[in-house]
C-alpha cells in the first residue's frame, strides 16, 4: 500500500498494535475500516489514545446484539455479496473474507464498553443495521470529564 499511495508524504511502517510514533504526536487520530480486524483491539485504542491529543475517531466494522439482524446480515455477507463480486468481475472468495471477521467480531455493546475504558465517548453510533460502528472520543487521560 505504501508503494502504490498516489500522495507523496512521509511514509511509515508500523503496525497499530505498536504505533511508531511518540505520545500525544498527534492532534487528531483516524482509523477507517482497520480496527475491527486487530488480534487484541484494546491493545489498539490504547495505542490510539497514547498518540493523540485532541480527538480520536474511528468507523469499523461491528455486530448488533439483536440476534434476528445478525442472522440476515451474515447470510447478505455469506450468500449474496460473494455473487454481487462475481457479477461485478470480483473475486468472491475475497469477499468471503469480510463475512469471516463479521463472524469474529465482538458485539457493538463490547466494543463500547473497551472504548469507554480509554475514551470518553462523544459519538458512538451504530450504523447500517449495526453492522458499523462510528466513534469518537478524547482520551481519558486528557479529559476529568465523567462521561454521560
């Protein structure tokens, strides 16, 4: 990804378990479609919450509790969504990948109360049928703030 990025920057190599970076580098930190997919996703907010100091938001895949929605979003990612990519000129194995972590993952109200332990929360939504989960927050050791 670093050799085909279109944008000449800085690059770094890393890994978001272990941020290369100092504490409180930057002032705001972002995360799109990327935490879900950690082996220890609290190691990882609380690299995100070390690095920032200001505002750290996050958009990443999640899993409602409601049991009835989990049912049709898994079989939308099993069944339906591997034959759009064949349709489309995909891969649909590639797409069986998303439809794994769906299954891995933890449900939203667990992943709120990780986040909670770091953050204090000023967004937390869920979104399309709970299958994402728009965060964000401020790391506790930056706010005295109880969270509402």
């Amino acid at each position: 990804m670093l050799r085909e990025s279109l944008i000449e920057v800085e690059r770094v190599i890393g890994s978001f378990e272990a941020l290369p970076f100092r504490d409180r580098a930057f002032d705001t930190v972002m995360s799109s479609f990327a935490i879900h997919a950690a082996s220890n996703f609290e190691t990882v907010i609380e690299e995100l919450s070390r690095v920032s100091r200001g505002n750290v938001g996050a958009i990443f895949m999640g899993k409602t509790r409601n049991i009835l929605v989990r049912l049709y979003v898994k079989a939308y990612m099993r069944l339906i969504l591997p034959e759009i990519a064949k349709v489309a000129g995909g891969d649909a194995e590639d797409y069986l990948y998303i439809y794994k972590m769906y299954e891995r993952n933890h449900t939203n109200d667990w992943y709120r109360e990780k986040l909670f332990k770091f953050f204090h929360i000023r967004v937390f939504r869920e979104l399309a049928l709970g299958t994402f989960i728009l965060f964000v927050g401020i790391p506790r050791s930056l706010s005295n703030e109880d969270n509402p």
